[in-house]
C-alpha cells in the first residue's frame, strides 16, 4: 500500500493512493486508521512529506563504492548521524539554497529512507522487519563546505528543507534489490542497487536502536550511491533552476526545484 500525507484546508490529512486516486484517511496509520470514504484526484494534491519524523537518523558511507569516492575505506560499523527536524521538506518543494557568501557547494544524496512503524530498543536484527512501517524517498542535500569546515556534520546536514521526503510510504516491499537513482534536471548522476548496501536494512534497524528508543514516525536515511557532486565536479554543485529527482523502484519519484535564497 502506498501511503501519503496533503494538505487539506491548509492542515495535514492522510491518504491511500488507489490508481489515480487517494482515500482520505482518518486515525492514526501506525497504529488504527480506516477510509472516511471521500476520495480525492491524486494530481490536485499538495503533497506533503509523508510522516513528520519524530527522529531523523542517517546513515553515512553505506555503500563501498561511495566511501571510496571519499578517498576512504568501507566502515566497519555504521556511521549514524542527525539531520534535525527542520530539514523536513516536501515534493515538489523547493531546496531553498543557502546565500552564495554562506555556502556553494551544495550537494545532493539520493537514498531510501527507512520508516519505523513499531518503536523499540535493542530491537534484535531478525525482528527489525516486523518494527518497519514501510520506505520512501529521501535526498540528504549536504552543505559540503560546512560539513568539512566544522568538523562535525550537524550544520551542513540540517539547514531548513534540506530533508525532502516522499512522495509515498510503500509498506510492501523487499528492499532487499532495489534500483536507487539520482537524476540531476534529468541526467542519472546517481545509480545503485539496495543489495550492494554494506549495513542491510534489518542491520541499520537493529543498530540504530542499541541504547537509541525508536518510535513510530523516525526515519532512518540508509546511506547515498556513489555519484556526489563532491567527488565529481563543482558543476554539479545544486544552482538555482536545478531540479532534482530520488528514484526508487517500487516507490516513486521524488522531484524538488532547487531555489536562490530569498
Ligand atoms: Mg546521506
């Protein structure tokens, strides 16, 4: 089933996409929810991200032909880091770039984002599965400059909108052999498959909640293919005009203009 989240009136609804149509939903879709029966046409919805994440963790360097265009060798454990909350962006939204004298290289990361449907702690990596409400789409924009810069990630990875999301929670599917894809105003930049992850999806799970309580709603970033502007060329650095499309198999496209700051 392929879950989403609009605007209704300006507050947020929930909704079952069905072909070209969407049933609006009523309670809560992690725990009991059901059809109010009112149906909306799917292309006259502002989509919004499809969960407002009460965590969003992220996963760096999970695949080795990335880490290694880093210069690095593959992790031998993950590396887990936070985007803040106010990264969150929607489809269709713009990447709002920070000022040219703030920071310019500024890069895209498409990934599939894991959804935690069932919260827990030390979640054994065979029940990992069973915590999962379903996956979406995810780009991890990265303010290259400031993660080096600060020597840590926490501002490069953060700035408002920097997290889009969506466009739907598919909640059946092996994520096991996924095609992952970044487009960059319709070029493939970015190309792998979910087999070739270092840290499988039931492993990140597994690991995230050692000493970490999820929650139902947190998400968890599974890490970006290799094909970063970083590692490329500053052309690719994200410009005002850009846009940018996340590509999963089985889920769907997630497609953001790139924006000047205001
Ligand atoms: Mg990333």
């Amino acid at each position: 089933m392929k879950f989403l989240r609009y605007s209704q009136h300006g507050r947020p609804a929930y909704g079952l996409l069905e072909g070209e149509q969407v049933s609006h939903l009523e309670g809560d879709i992690f725990t009991n929810w059901q059809r109010s029966g009112k149906t909306l046409p799917l292309a006259e919805l502002e989509l919004l991200a499809p969960v407002q994440p009460a965590a969003i963790f992220c996963i760096g360097k999970n695949y080795r032909a990335h880490a290694e265009e880093f210069g690095g060798p593959p992790p031998e454990r993950p590396i887990v880091f936070l985007k803040a909350p106010n990264s969150l962006n929607h489809p269709q939204a713009p990447i709002v770039l920070p000022r040219p004298e703030q920071s310019v290289q500024i890069d895209y990361e498409a990934e599939l984002a894991i959804v935690i449907g069932k919260g827990g702690k030390n979640i054994a990596e065979a029940e990992a599965l069973a915590h999962v409400f379903g996956y979406t789409c995810a780009n991890d924009v990265t303010a290259r400059d400031w993660q080096k810069q600060d020597g840590q990630w926490a501002r490069g990875k953060s700035l408002d909108g920097f997290c889009p999301l969506g466009p739907y929670i598919e909640t059946e599917l092996d994520v096991s052999d996924l095609k992952v894809e970044g487009r960059l105003n319709g070029v493939v930049v970015q190309s792998a498959r979910t087999s070739e992850l270092l840290f499988s999806i039931p492993y990140l799970v597994h690991y995230v909640s050692q000493a970490i309580t999820l929650s139902p709603g947190s998400i968890i970033l599974s890490g970006t293919p290799a094909g970063c502007g970083m590692a490329r060329s500053p052309q690719l650095w994200l410009k005002p005009g850009d846009r940018f499309e996340v590509d999963i198999e089985g889920i769907g496209i997630l497609e953001n203009p790139v924006q000047a700051a205001g």
